[in-house]
C-alpha cells in the first residue's frame, strides 16, 4: 500500500508525510508550505471549549490545575474525536513497505501555544517512537485520537531533588507507572510534575495520532528543557550499591534510569497545522 505525501493537517482526508528531520519539541525546524483555506472553516464545538477552558485551568509556571479543573479538561479530551482536530479516522502516515527503508519520523504540529500552555498534535507511524523524556514542572493531559500505542512511564521514588542539576547523568531510582496498550478511543491520561508518569515513553503499534494539553510548554529558558533518559539492566545499580532496584518498599516495580543525551530517534518534523482555527 502506498501513502500521498500531504505535508499538511487541515481537512478531514488529508494525509502526513515525514521526510526531514529535525530535534524534538522545542528543537524542530518548521517547514512551511502554501496555505490553503479548508472547506469547514466553523471551529468545532469541542476544540473551542478546550481552548476556552485552558485559557481559565492554566495560570503559568509553578502551578497545578486543580483536581476539579483537571476533571473539567479530562471530559473534555474524553469526548474528542479526529474530526475536531481536521484529522480522518483513517489517517495514514506511511506505508509498511516505506517503513521498512529506516527508522519512521514522528511529525508534530502547533494548534495553539502561549506562556501558560499549548496544543500540539503528534503523528506516529506504525514503530515509531517518542523516546523516554520528562516534562519539567509540567502538567500533561494527552489524548490518544487514532490507532493503538504502547506507554511505558515513570515518576522518581524520590522526587525532592528533581531539580537538583549537580550530576544531571548520575541514575536515579524511578517507579514504573504504566506499561501498556493503549487504543483509541481511550480515556485521557495526566501526568504532574512529580506525579503520574512525568518520564514516558510512547512507542506506535499502529498509525497513531496524540493530542496533547501541556502547561506550561517546554521553554528552555524557563528551565523547561526535555531531558531524555534510558533504562539501566538490572540489576546494574549506581555506585556499587548492593542492591536490586526491582521493587521499592511499597512493592512497586523500579527501574534505574539514567540522563542521556538527544537520543537519534528522538528527531521529529514539525508541519503547519491547518486545521480548524480556534477563536481567541
């Protein structure tokens, strides 16, 4: 089966291509094309209400939405469909056959981004991968639109020195929040600045389409830059310690993970999104 490469997002039947690579949230290159106007230029009802209720959940940098607020956003996300977001139920990134000649390309797109938050999309082919990263200080709702997806994630056993930048590469001791499938339609995950999964992982089972509330966004000089990071084998333990980091004292499975640098599957494209526009 072969795919048109449609580097764009905006009507329902359009479809992604990846070719260029570039560095991943924060550090990809934006290539632009011509716009066009899609047929249905009426926002959906859906996307609107998202965007009005980030703008009165999310009051910048250092804060935590609410238990009610985030209730509010998770049923909001719950209900969202491809459609809302110009996407096809039967979106197709890349062929299997053009899978096979390297590594598949994650795309992503901006619908909107200020200082307190921002909407991204992001595009998976089938293998694709989002390399185990944090999310600094950050609250993070993620919708799975389409297809079926692995998610392995992560919190640190112990998280009051997640700041601490004296050895950013020494491992550290972190508790295994999830480790599945997930298939759209699903409900909406969160994760917290030291709760909830902070350090995930997403690995494409079939073509897949995230969309993701995050606030505040990346902002490196904010001290928001994602840092990637790998799982050590067991039972490799930091420093000689003698000790197996397979549970902790309540039983959870833990893992060593270390910092790394920017991992080569971490390059992604990002593409003009032209689906439809939100109404400040």
């Amino acid at each position: 089966m072969t795919t048109e490469a449609v580097s764009k997002v905006g009507y329902a039947h359009s479809k992604v291509a990846m070719k260029k690579k570039s560095g991943y949230r924060g550090r990809c290159r934006r290539r632009n094309h011509d716009r066009y106007a899609p047929d249905n230029k009426t926002v959906p009802m859906a996307l609107q209400r998202l965007f009005l209720s980030c703008k009165d959940v999310f009051r910048g940098p250092g804060t935590v939405p609410a238990p009610s607020h985030v209730q509010m956003l998770c049923s909001i996300l719950d209900e969202m469909k491809p459609e809302d977001v110009g996407l096809s139920s039967k979106l197709q990134l890349l062929s299997a056959k053009d899978a096979m000649k390297g590594t598949p390309i994650v795309t992503s797109t901006t619908i909107y981004k200020c200082q307190n938050f921002s909407l991204c999309l992001f595009f998976l082919p089938p293998t694709a991968v989002i390399p185990l990263h944090n999310h600094p200080g950050m609250t993070v709702f993620s919708k799975l639109l389409l297809g079926t997806m692995h998610i392995k994630s992560y919190d640190w056993v112990d998280p009051v020195d997640a700041n601490d930048s004296a050895a950013p590469t020494k491992p550290r001791l972190a508790k295994l929040i999830a480790d599945s499938d997930f298939t759209a339609p699903c409900n909406t995950s969160v994760l917290y600045p030291t709760t909830g999964g902070n350090i995930h992982e997403f690995t494409a089972i079939t073509t897949c389409a995230v969309l993701d509330v995050l606030g505040p966004p990346y902002s490196k000089d904010d001290g928001r830059d994602c840092s990637y990071y790998k799982e050590l084998p067991l039972p490799a333990v930091p420093n000689g310690e003698n000790q197996e980091a397979k549970e902790d004292d309540g039983g959870e499975s833990c893992r060593w993970l270390e910092e790394i640098g920017v991992p080569e599957n971490s390059h992604m494209d990002e593409i003009e999104y032209l689906g439809p526009q939100i109404i400040e």
